[in-house]
C-alpha cells in the first residue's frame, strides 16, 4: 500500500510527498531475501596484514541469558556501528527477537540457545576494524555465524572471511555488494537488491513520462551496483542519464555548492539522489539556498535516506519539503504494531531524550533474521565450535590459519532453507541472481501513486514537467547575416526582423512559460556574415549558442551537430528558367489549332463522306449526275461545303440524309474546337520555359546559378554539372540580371526563395524541372545527447502555427499576395490531337458505311432480275456490266428532280410560288429523248412533254423544316 508519510500513526508530519511501495516474493507483504550458496572457497591473501591488529583485540561480548541444562548453546557474531542510528536501531531489534523468540510457547520444547556477540565498530569508509572484529569472533569466539556488517564496503571483507572460514555472513543492510554470489556464496543478504529499487524508481519516471533524470550519489561503495542498475531501469523506459554527480562523503560546503552549480546548468530537473544522511542534509540545505527546491524541480531519494525523517525528525522538515522517497513495502498487522509499542519502551528506556519513535524497515530485518538464525540453530541440530586448522595451512598469521568449520556449514545450509512469517512479511531466502516471477519485486506505480495526490517542490500539485530552462541564463541564439534575401532574415537597427524570426517569435510567445533569450547575429559588423551556415550550426554543438534561428536548411550533415525542430516552410529545390512565348504569329498560324494527324484525319472523313452521299444519291439525283468531271466536282464541292454549312444539293435518300446529319455534327464540334483554339492562340500569349529540365542544360554546357553560401554547389556536382559551370549570387536582383542577360540559363535554389523572387518577377520566370527533395527550414538546437527539451516544444508551436492559420498569414507577408502560374509544358496551350475526336470519326465512319451497305442490298434487291437469267450462269464480267449498268444509270423510278409533283399543272406559277423558287440556281432538266421542234405548249403529246424550269435544290434549313416534311 503507498500513502503519505503525512498520514502515518505516530510520526511528524512529512514533507515526503509519497513512498513508493516495493512488495517482495509471490504475494503482497512477502520479504524475498537474497542469498547464494556454492561449493569452492576464495581466498583473501590481502587480510594476512589483519592478523597483527588481531594481537591488540579484546572481544567484549554482549552477555544473554545463560542457556539451561541441557539446553545446547549456539554463539552468533554481530557486528554494528552502535553509534550511529542504524545500528542502535537494530541492535534494539536484535535483542527483542531472541526475547521474544524464546518467549513464544511454539518454541519452549527447544534444546538450542543463539547467543549473541557484539563486536562495536566504526561504520565509516574504513573497513579494517569491521575485518579485524571478523577475525576476532572466528577465531577467539568460534562463532557459527556473523549478522553484519552495516555497510556495504564492510560486507565486501567480510564476505571474503566468510568464504575462508566457511561461516556464513548474514547482512540485513548491506544491500549493494560489490562482488556477485557466486564469487562470494557465504555472504548472505536478508536485505532487498538495489536493482529491484532502481526498477521502482525507473516505474515511477516512466508514469510521468520524465525523459531525463541525474542520479546524485555519495561517491563510495553502496552505489558501486547502484549507478549501473539504475542506467538500465532508466533505459527500458526510454529515459536518458547523460550526466551524474558525485559527492565525496567528506565533502565541504564549497564542494557541495560546486557540485549543485553543474546541475543548475543542465536542462533536466529530474533527481534521484542516494547519499547518507548526514550528507544528505548539507546537500539539500544548500540546494534550497539555491533556489532548486521550487516548483519545477523533482527529488526521488533512494531507500535509506528515506529513513531520514524518523532519525532526524523535524530538522529535515523544513529543507525536504516535496522530495519523494523510495521504501520497502512492509505489511500493517497486529503483531508489528506490538511489537513497535514494545521496541519503543525499550529504545526509549535505554536512549533518553531521541527523536526516533519507530523502528525503520532495516530493523525489522535485523529482527526476522535473528529469528531465522534462531530457528536454524534448532533445525542444524548440535552445533559445536569445531574450527580445525587445514594442514596445509601454515601461514604466518591468524587469518592465514583460519580453517572451514563444519558445524557452522551445516547451519548455514540450513538457514538457507528457513521459511517462516515475520514481522517484515514472508521470509525465505533465494539465489541473489533469481529470474522470472521469483525475482520480481512488486510495486503499483500506477493505481496506487494514482490515489495520492503528491505535493511536489514549491506546494504545486501539478505534475512538474522534467525540465528548465538554466537557472538565471538567458538562450543565446545566433542569427545569420543574409545580405540579399532580406524577407527571411534581416537587421534593422541591430535587431533582427523577417520572416524566420516571425515564426520564432510566435511560436516562443506561445509557450506557457517565458524564454529569456537575445539574439547575436554571425557577421562581421560590416553586414556580411562571419562564415558559412555550417561554421553558424557547429558553433551550437561547440556551445557558442543555444540555438540558431534563420533560414537554415535541415541537412543530414548539420544533423550530426544538432537537432532541428520540424521544417516550417515548404521543401525542396527547383530550377528557374525565363519563359518565352514560342508560339509567334505567322501566315500560317490558322494551320496551329489541329495537328498533322487532325488534318489529314479530317480531310479523310471529308472525302468519305462525300463519297457516300454521292454513291447513294447519284441514281436518283440529277443533282448529283453529269460528266464524269462534273461528278467528281459535286462530290468534293458538296463534301467541303458542309464544313461551313454552306452545300445547296438536295438530299433525296433518307440513308444519305442520316450519314450527313451524323457527319454535319461532327463538323460543329470540330469547327468550334477549331475556332477556340484559333482564338486562344491569336489573342492570349503563349509561355514556355527556355529549358525544361538539367539534361538539357548539361548538354549544351550553359551555366547554372545558385545562392552564396548555401548546399546548393554539393547538389550540382551530384547533377553532373561541372563545377566551372556554377556562378553564385547573393539577391533576387543578380539573379534577375543573370537570367535577363543570359549569363546563365538557370538558376537552382531552394523552393522558398524562388517563391520570393518570383513574388517580384512573375511574369518574365518559372519554376520548373523535377522537385529534388529537402526538408526546408528549420530552427538548429543541442542535440538530445547535450540535452535541449525546447526542441519538441517548439516543433509543437509550428505545428499549431499551421494548423490556426498563422502560418498562412505570415507566409502572404513573405511572398505577397501576388499569384503566378508555375509554367510548364503542360500548362501551355497546345494543338487539338486526333485523339481527342477519334470517337466522333468512329461513329461517322460507322454511319456513312452502314448507310452505304444498306444502299447497296437494297438496290441489288430491287434490281434483281437483271443480274439473275434463267439458266444461273453468268461470267463474272457480264456480272460487272449488270452492277455497274445498275448503279451508274439513272433510276426514274424514284421522286426525281425533273418530276412534277401531283398538282402541279393546276398551280398558277405567277401566283403560286413554289419553296424552290427561292433559290438562284436553276437547272433545265431535259429528257434525253425530246426533240428541238417539240409541239408547243398547249398541244399534248401523249408521255413526251418540256418540263418546267427546277426551282433548284432547297436549302440545308428548308430541308429540315416542316414543308419539307409534308
């Protein structure tokens, strides 16, 4: 369960926001101990020197209760610092164990006594006296085993005499040993693994999505294994440790205020501090003197300084407020509340006048491991001090001679399998380098912390977001001299202005907190600039400046310096080119509107056509009779006509009729495709760019522009263009000079400054060619290594910029409101293709042929008596006589021209005007069988008779009127 030290019972308030929980073993409230046990022992030949001071040593042991009558005695070493906190604490608890071990009714039947040996040694960074009170209890005492020692640098020695002597090292504090189980399989630790609290810790990062995190530690051996578990915990969830302090224990105030100096010059606010406590209150005192214990800021303590507030009391109220700290889970029952009463009697009893009121979690570990120690001795059965010299072992000193002990292998063989509950939840001891669910430490970063609401620093309980801006810094941000595009960047006054500190601006203004920065610009106070944009981008990396802010290019070499924030103007590269109007007007230029193929398509499907309608309507026609020149004439003149609409033949066979109605709409499409693309080109002007792509240019070794100081010289020579070919530039007016001039035929630059410069000169260039691609600009930052979170701030800021519409209204201000076409061949006017009225040529063609075929069944049908004699046989050549004595003579079967229609003689032709008489064109149709002295009009002739004058051929309009139809 994770609560607030606040609402613990009997303890001052604290200032520790929460505690986060670290369950042990397969269920809640369950302690897994640590411990490792192999064959093979490792000699320590550095102890030898030891032996001397063993000489000087004189072992006071602590006495307990003598053991009965037969009651068999088992002797136990303790080493602790009783002069600190730590070891008072637990030496209390040690002593409650035994008390209360033997006290309980289930236990009153054993023949074992565990007796204590106290050995009262200096917990500091020498470990030489907790060494020589090993030796002394192994050697004078003959213990069966050593509970201790209280550091973790202490445990290293002592684990190298518990693997000579064959005696287990038991340690309820030493949590971070510098050598593995395997290396050291006496020692045992009935504490937890600090890998498991870096787990916690890395869990605790990760629900507040912090990215960065700065361990600060006391620079000794506890934190040997620490460090590097921590780095990997940090690491699976994605959080960085770029930079680490480390304190010396003995450190001054000077050296402290250096050390929290360096952390007030990084970006991160996120600490995980892990140092003693008496260190720990100097460090944080002076971090409050320095304005790191407001809000923004993060402290995570480790276990063991979290303990502080128990120990210290209220003096570390006033300087800890907001920190969050790391402990053990240890489990509320009725028997760890009495046994808190109890301990609390006692301490107080023996220590008049402290400030601790409970006893800490590594206490009530002293406590469970006594009791286990207990329980082993009963379990081992007889246990004696049977420590037999080694026969080969003849050294000079005591260390050397020291031997295995049989008894106290067996008891540690035993101990290794103890299995009960204790006041500190389930006791049973494992492999210090366990997997799976064994190895698990439980804790509920996110359903419990969730429940709690944490006051961070400051008295906020808005969750600080993992980073700051340097304390009393201001960014410095470099700007480039650009002399020639003055809309992107430019200086009035020695402040800078344009477009790219535009979008800067906003986006800076826009951050829920202020930014203190200024600008520098890179030149050389005569405006020109200091070096090219690369030297300007290094200049972050070598941090001469915070950012750089401009039109800097997002390039993959830059990148290997910086970060860039995302590109906030268009990307890419492009080729300007002049534009021309190639399509000049000439006697000719009707001819322009349709291509070759369009023509010569069109004046097929004319004389097709007329061709047909001639075919079908020479028979019946006169019109469409006569000479052989004649004919031919009539057939072109009626074909061409119907182009204009202007042909005045009659049209007397309904299949004729239907071709030319279908042809004369194609017409009409065609004649006003033609007149539209005629208009287009006599009157709208014609643009072409002089080169289309960079092939060209290469090919006809022309020249090529670009801007000063930019990328551009490195894409060219990857283009194949060569470099006495290139010529820079440095404003839109030497680049419209160069193209004018033809002193290049183009110019290659980015996307955003064609876009300016065409804002100006629209109507004389283009943009054309392929896009080659680039990520436009952007804003340079510290790269991620060198840590700078304003990247993903304002990458958020253009992202909003151009999602509300701001980014639209500064890039009008940039380019103007001025449109230009981006010109390209496509876009230019061109000629009507075939193609385009391939369909309505087939359904012409279809009909004309249809008609035609029809034409010629029926007339076979009708005249088939002429071509089939009786017998069935005929040559081929008479067969041709037939068919075209068929279709060439004259068919007076049909409505004819020449004949009068019914009522025609009763028709008075002054008053009765007939609808032919409107037309000019008169044609005298005589019969080929009339004589010149033909009998006078009056005077019949029975089948011979002069035909009155033809009206002519109606009009195409009548043709489709109602009189015609009647």
């Amino acid at each position: 369960m994770q609560r607030p030290l606040a609402n613990r019972a009997k303890e001052p308030v604290s200032p520790l926001g929460v505690r986060v929980p670290m369950k042990a073993g397969a269920a809640a409230g369950h302690l897994v101990v640590a411990g490792a046990r192999s064959s093979g022992s490792v000699s320590a030949p550095s102890f030898r020197l030891l032996a001397v001071l063993l000489l000087c040593l004189v072992g006071a042991e602590q006495a307990a209760p003598a053991a009965g009558a037969g009651e068999r005695r088992v002797d136990v070493g303790v080493i602790l610092d009783r002069t600190t906190w730590l070891g008072n604490i637990s030496w209390a608890c040690m002593e409650l164990a035994l008390e209360d071990f033997y006290a309980d009714a289930s236990h009153a039947s054993y023949s074992t006594r565990v007796r204590l040996h106290l050995r009262d040694t200096p917990a500091g960074p020498r470990a030489v006296d907790a060494a020589s009170a090993g030796v002394d209890l192994l050697k004078n005492v003959r213990v069966q085993a050593i509970v201790g020692p209280q550091t973790s640098t202490q445990a290293k020695f002592l684990a190298e005499l518990g693997n000579k002597a064959s005696v287990p090292i038991i340690s309820f504090s030493a949590n971070s040993p510098s050598r593995s189980s395997s290396q050291t399989p006496y020692f045992i630790r009935t504490a937890w693994n600090d890998s498991c609290q870096a787990e916690a810790i890395a869990s605790l990062v990760q629900k507040y999505n912090w990215r960065e995190v700065i361990p600060i530690i006391e620079d000794d051996d506890s934190n040997a294994r620490f460090i590097p578990d921590l780095v990997d915990a940090l690491g699976h969830v994605d959080t960085r440790v770029q930079y680490r302090c480390k304190i010396r224990p003995s450190a001054g105030e000077d050296e402290i205020k250096r050390a929290i100096s360096s952390l007030k010059e990084n970006w991160t606010s996120v600490f995980v501090v892990r140092m003693s406590y008496q260190l720990a209150l100097k460090f944080f005192q002076l971090a409050k003197d320095e304005g790191m214990m407001g809000q923004g800021f993060v402290w995570i303590t480790a276990y063991g300084l979290t303990d502080i507030f128990n120990v210290v009391g209220y003096p570390a109220l006033g300087v800890m407020e907001g920190v969050v700290g790391i402990e053990p889970y240890v489990q509320e029952t009725a028997k760890l509340n009495k046994f808190r009463q109890r301990w609390h009697e006692k301490y107080r009893s023996e220590n008049p006048g402290t400030s601790i009121n409970e006893p800490i979690t590594s206490g009530l570990y002293a406590y469970d491991t006594v009791w286990a120690i207990a329980l082993a001795a009963e379990k081992a059965g007889y246990v004696n001090s049977d420590f037999v010299l080694s026969e080969t072992n003849n050294g000079s000193t005591d260390f050397d001679k020291l031997s295995t002990s049989r008894a106290a292998e067996n008891f540690c063989n035993v101990f290794l399998k103890v299995n009960f509950t204790g006041i500190s939840g389930q006791f049973v001891i494992q492999d210090m380098h366990w997997s799976g669910e064994e190895s698990s430490w439980f804790w509920t970063p996110g359903l419990n912390i969730s429940r709690i609401p944490i006051v961070w620093p400051g008295g906020s309980e808005k969750t600080p977001r993992g980073w700051l801006l340097p304390v009393n810094k201001e960014l410095k941000i470099g700007v480039p001299v650009k002399p020639g595009f003055r809309r992107f960047i430019r200086s009035e006054n020695g402040i800078p202005k344009g477009f790219c500190i535009d979008v800067f601006e906003e986006v800076i203004g826009k951050l829920p907190y202020k930014v203190p920065k200024h600008y520098v610009e890179f030149g050389n106070g005569k405006g020109e600039s200091n070096g090219t944009y690369d030297e300007l981008v290094y200049k972050v990396y070598l941090k001469e400046f915070d950012a750089v802010v401009g039109d800097i290019t997002i390039l993959a070499n830059r990148s290997l310096y910086v970060d860039y924030t995302l590109p906030y103007t268009e990307s890419g590269v492009r080729m300007l080119v002049p534009v021309r109007d190639r399509r000049q007007k000439t006697a000719w230029t009707f001819l322009e509107p349709l291509t070759a193929d369009l023509w010569l398509g069109a004046g097929t499907f004319v004389v097709f056509t007329g061709f047909i309608v001639w075919f079908i309507e020479h028979r019946t026609n006169q019109e469409f009779r006569g000479p052989p020149a004649s004919q031919i004439g009539s057939v072109f003149y009626f074909s061409f006509s119907t182009l204009v609409f202007a042909h005045r033949e009659r049209i007397v066979n309904n299949l004729s009729r239907i071709a030319v109605v279908v042809w004369l709409f194609v017409v009409l499409i065609l004649q006003q495709s033609y007149t539209a693309s005629l208009s287009s080109i006599l009157t709208v002007e014609q643009l072409q760019p002089t080169v289309t792509n960079i092939d060209e240019v290469i090919r006809r070794g022309d020249y090529v522009g670009y801007l000063n100081d930019s990328f551009m010289p490195e894409l060219l020579k990857r283009l194949k263009i060569n470099e006495t070919k290139m010529i820079a530039f440095s404003s839109p007016e030497e680049y419209n000079d160069a193209l004018s001039t033809r002193k290049v035929a183009v110019i290659v630059d980015e996307i955003p400054y064609l876009k300016v410069f065409l804002s100006k000169y629209c109507h004389k260039y283009t943009m054309v060619g392929p896009t080659y691609k680039f990520d436009g600009f952007g804003y340079g930052v510290p790269s991620r290594s060198r840590g700078s979170p304003l990247t993903p701030e304002i990458s958020r800021g253009i992202l909003e910029l151009a999602s509300n519409g701001t980014m639209d209204e500064l890039e009008k201000q940039l380019y103007g409101d001025t449109s230009y076409p981006d010109k390209d061949d496509s876009q230019t006017s061109s000629s009507l293709t075939l193609h385009s009225f391939l369909g309505l040529f087939i359904i012409t063609g279809t009909t004309s042929l249809l008609a035609l075929i029809l034409h010629v069944t029926i007339t076979l049908y009708d005249h088939r008596s002429h071509w089939i004699n009786g017998s069935g046989q005929i040559s081929w050549h008479e067969l041709l006589a037939i068919l075209f004595k068929i279709f060439h003579e004259r068919d007076n079967s049909s409505n004819t021209p020449d004949e009068e229609e019914p009522g025609m003689e009763d028709i008075d032709p002054p008053t009765a005007e007939s609808p032919w008489s409107m037309s000019n064109h008169i044609i005298e149709n005589v019969d080929s069988d009339t004589d010149t002295g033909s009998t006078p009009e009056g005077e019949g002739t029975p089948g011979r008779e002069v035909s009155n004058q033809d009206p002519g051929p109606p009009s195409f309009a009548y043709m489709h009127s109602e009189g015609a139809m009647e």
